[in-house]
C-alpha cells in the first residue's frame, strides 16, 4: 500500500531530509532550509524552491512525507 503524502502547507520548513512529491519529477529526496526546499540533482547540482508565499502561488510538490517513510 503505498504511502500517503502530507499537504505541503504542514511540511516542516527546517528539516534534515524529506521526500518531497514533486509534481513532474515524482518523489525527490530534499533538505529543508528555512524559506527555500534544496536537493541535489544526479549532475551534483543544487535545485532550488522557495516556498509559496500567498494561496495563489503555484506550489510545485503535491506533498511530503517524512525520511523514514520510504528510506525502509
């Protein structure tokens, strides 16, 4: 059964590691800053996301889920 993903309003903004579900490139392992999402690409690049400031802001993950949930 597959897990079920957090709304990304109650995701922690400061985190060690998180899965977060992107909504193009599916679960990505990120680390949680305070204002920003970052994760490192297969390429040793950094991607980056600031988090929404308004309701209307386009959020580009459709949930999170805590490290442990898929790292078994």
């Amino acid at each position: 059964m597959p897990p079920t993903w957090h709304p990304m309003h109650t995701a922690p903004q400061i985190v060690e590691r998180i899965w977060l579900n992107h909504l193009t490139l599916g679960p990505i392992l990120a680390e949680g800053r305070p204002g920003r999402w970052y994760a490192p690409s297969a390429a040793r690049q950094v991607w980056r996301w600031y988090r929404p400031v308004g309701p209307d802001t386009l959020e580009p993950f459709a949930g999170w889920l805590p490290y442990e949930a898929l790292a078994g």
